[in-house]
C-alpha cells in the first residue's frame, strides 16, 4: 500500500486525490480509454446493423463482447497480478489501437460484418485486464487516505463518459461514416497508453512473481474478508437488478408512464444524473467509519427505487427513483472497490476485483436474460416488486454481519479492514 498520511490530512476531497501527479495522469488515460470504448461501440452496432439490416445481429455482437468480460476477467487479474501494471496497461492500449487499425481498413473495404465483430471481439478479450490492472494500480499512486476520493473520481468519470461517449459517437456519425469513430478510438487508445507510460515507474507496484496461486487466490481472498464479501455481495446484487432495469424502464416508459420512447431516454438519463450525483459524496461515505450501514442503506434504496416504480404513474416521481436506484448502485460499486483496496494484500487485488467484476458482468447479464421471463410470467408491476425484493432481502441478511464490522472500527475508518 502506499503510505499513509497525518490524520489531519484526512480531506476526502477529489483535490486531495488529483493533487498526486501520478494518479492525475491514470485519470487522464481512463477518461480517453473509456470515452474510445463508448463511441466505438456506438459506431459497431450501428456498422453492423447497415451491413446485415438484423436486430439479432446487434444483439448478438453485443453479448459476444460482454462474453470476455465475464469468462476471461479473472485471468486478466492473474496477468494484473504477475506484471508490473503500467506494462499490462500500455499493452492493453497498444494492441487495442492496432485492431482499431485493422477495423478502420475493413470499413474502409466494406468487410463483412462477422469480420468485423471478430475483430470487435478480440478488442474485448484485450480489454480484460484494463480494469483490474487499474484497479491494483491505484493504492500505489494515492495514500490510502486518498483512496477513497480517488475511487470516487474514477466512478464519476465512468458515469459521465457513459453519458459523453454514446453522444461523442453519435455526433461522429453524423460528421462522417463508422471508420472515423473507430479511427478517433483508436487514437485515444495511443494518447491514453502514452499518458499511463508517463507514470513514475518506481512509485507503480510490481506484483510478487513468485505467487502462483492464480484465480483461486483471489477468490479465496475475497471469501475470507467479512467486508469485502459483503461489500461485493451488494455490488453484484445491485448490477443484477441493474441488469433487470436495462429490459423493465423500456416497458416502465410505455406501459406505466405512456411515455413511449422518448420516455425511455429520460429514464436513463436520470440514471445518469443519480450516478453524477452519487459521485459528489461517494468519496465521504466510503472513508466513515459506517460502511457496514452505509452499504445496508444503499441496498435498501437500490430495491425500494425498483419496486415503488410499479405503485406510482407519475412519470417525475420515478424519474426519482431512479435517480436513487442510480446513485445507490453507484454508491456499492465505489464501497466494493474501496474496501477490496484497503483489506487485501496488493499482490491480490488484481484477481481479486477481477473476480468481483466478472460476477457484476454476470449478474447483469443474468438480469437482462430473467427479466423477461418474469414480466411473461407476473407482468411488469410485480416484476418490479421481485427486482426491488432481492437488494432488500440481502441488506437484510447482511445488516447484523456489517453492523458488526462498524461496532469494531475504533478511531481511523481504515482499521476494521486491516483487522477482519
């Protein structure tokens, strides 16, 4: 870990983190990593749909590249793991540009639409190792007392490109046709592999060689923390009713609100603002010394903000709720990661959020996929009411081990992980 600081320096603020110049050019190469992979995939779907004019072809190129993320994440945080992590990230950038290369030559040629996919694919199994090399990298740029606000600053900057990126592609198909989209991407994947190789070497962890234990070892890490555990348990629960909503705010909008497609968009748009929102005071929550309660009462909104959806037609009040529901999932994702940083041994954490990310992207897969089987089965209301009903049964399941967790933290927040 890197070293702490005097507690009188305990701000949680971003201009605590952002002071440390190192972590400032990781911010740097994020927003360009992740704002490149939100524009190309605007401009993918929209490829394929022109060159095959099928639905299922969208959908299917969709779920291809969700695939990697959750059968190959755990082996990207081996390789996060075993090399330095500036490396792994630099490489993960690179090699992405030059498929962007390749891609822009197929467009150019009018390549079939499975070349290009395969090719889409590849650049999602390269992407693996992106986030939990990010991940392990951050204790290693900021003071644990910064790390907290530094977390924060990379879940806002997520949340704001996923509402930038889409727009950016769009606005770059309007301007020109998909190659231009793939060619900027892959010119931010050069500028962001840059930014990360700017980074002091020396103040960067080198995982221990060493260690063999391999995915088990970051598996058995997250088991045998309390905290992290539970804390990973609300996050995977709260992308699985995330998952739920991707299907249930379409048929919100035109069944209960009447609001058609249009509606849709605003739906998601107060997600985005929950999570912009959420991103102002994350930072704060997760450096009390209450997480234990702060993750019960976040999941006791993520299910409350689904639920009391199918019991109000007033298109504003759930544009509110969702708006809660959004802040609070974003609210567990930054406490997960947070208290996964601060317990495990740095030699474990790249597998160890590499584990808890492949089950977030299955649990939203799983969302999608089960919610409509259950609107065939009980309709939209009581479809809502059962999404809402599982983050409520687990705060209830987790409320007397997390309490408890809070009742040892004595003085610095940071304690109670150190010691489960």
């Amino acid at each position: 870990m890197a070293a702490d600081v005097p507690p009188r320096s305990r701000t949680n603020s971003y201009k605590a983190a952002l002071q440390h110049g190192n972590f400032r050019l990781l911010v740097a190469a994020f927003v360009q990593s992740q704002m490149g992979d939100l524009l190309f995939m605007v401009a993918l779907l929209v490829y394929v749909y022109d060159r095959t004019h099928s639905p299922a072809w969208v959908a299917a190129t969709t779920v291809l590249r969700a695939l990697p993320m959750i059968f190959l994440q755990p082996l990207a945080g081996v390789i996060a793991d075993r090399y330095d992590r500036c490396l792994v990230l630099v490489l993960s950038d690179g090699t992405r540009a030059a498929i962007m290369g390749a891609m822009v030559v197929a467009v150019k040629l009018y390549a079939s639409a499975a070349l290009v996919v395969f090719l889409a694919v590849i650049m999602a199994v390269l992407a693996t190792p992106y986030s939990p090399a990010s991940t392990a990298l951050v204790p290693s740029l900021v003071p644990e007392v910064d790390l907290a606000p530094a977390n924060a600053v990379l879940a806002g900057v997520d949340a704001l490109t996923l509402v930038l990126g889409p727009a950016a592609g769009a606005l770059l198909l309007l301007l020109g046709s998909p190659e231009l989209a793939f060619a900027v991407n892959g010119a931010t994947f050069v500028i962001s592999a840059a930014l990360v190789g700017k980074i002091r070497r020396q103040r960067t962890l080198r995982a221990q060689r060493h260690d063999r234990g391999g995915v088990r070892a970051g598996i058995k890490a997250i088991i045998s923390s309390a905290p992290v555990i539970w804390t990973a348990a609300g996050y995977v629960v709260a992308d699985f009713t995330l998952g739920q909503t991707k299907v249930l705010y379409l048929l919100v909008s035109k069944q209960l609100l009447g609001t058609g497609a249009t509606g849709v968009g605003w739906l998601f748009s107060a997600a985005g603002v929950g999570g912009l929102v959420a991103s102002i005071g994350a930072s704060r929550l997760a450096a009390s010394a209450k997480v234990g309660r702060t993750v019960v009462v976040a999941l006791l909104l993520v299910g409350t903000g689904t639920a009391l959806i199918a019991l109000t037609p007033m298109a504003i009040v759930v544009y509110a709720l969702v708006a809660v529901f959004a802040a609070s999932q974003f609210v567990l994702a930054m406490l997960s990661v947070t208290v996964l940083q601060r317990t495990l041994s740095p030699s474990l954490i790249g597998r160890a959020s590499a584990a808890v990310y492949s089950a977030t992207f299955g649990a939203i897969v799983l969302g999608v996929l089960v919610a409509p089987l259950l609107v065939e089965m009980m309709g939209l209301r009581w479809t809502l009411v059962v999404a809402g009903s599982v983050p409520i049964t687990l705060a209830a399941m987790s409320y007397l081990p997390l309490i408890q967790l809070d009742a040892r933290t004595v003085g610095q927040p940071g304690e109670i992980l150190s010691r489960s």
